[in-house]
C-alpha cells in the first residue's frame, strides 16, 4: 500500500521485483493494481518461492523500505503441489 495516491506505483513495482528476485531466485510475477479509496490504489504482486525459504517476513521487512511505501501484506499463502 502506498503513503499517498501521488506515489510512483512503477517504482515502487519495480523496486519491489527486485527485492522479490533477490529473496526468491525467480523471475515470474504477477501484478495487480486495485483501487482502494479517494485515488490510492494497492499493489498486489503474485510471486512463487521455494518452501525452504520458510516465512516470507524478511521479504516484506525488504518491501517497507521502499520509498513511498505504508504497509506490507501477504494476503495469500499456498503450498504447491505436482
């Protein structure tokens, strides 16, 4: 979530791919932008990483320091299987 609706949401995305890159070793996202309220909208990204990595806390500590962002969420958490 960003601190206000006239933050960059492209740099924001892309810094946070990166981050996302680095903690997970992948490349493939899916990302979202939904309205929230009076012009500010959420970023969702949709990423896979290896169960081994066990709790994605270091990963949104990373993504709240990023410049302009408010919070960090993970909405959904699944196991994979096949």
């Amino acid at each position: 979530m960003p601190v206000s609706p006239e933050v960059d949401l492209p740099a924001i995305e892309k810094d946070a791919k990166q981050r996302i890159s680095t903690f997970t070793g992948k490349h493939e996202f899916r990302t979202e932008t939904r309205p929230i309220a009076f012009g500010l909208k959420a970023l969702d990204i949709t990423f896979v990483t290896p169960e081994e990595k066990g709790s994605t806390e270091p990963l949104e500590k990373e993504i709240a320091k990023i410049r302009g962002v408010n919070s960090v969420e993970v909405t959904d958490v699944r196991r994979a299987v096949g």
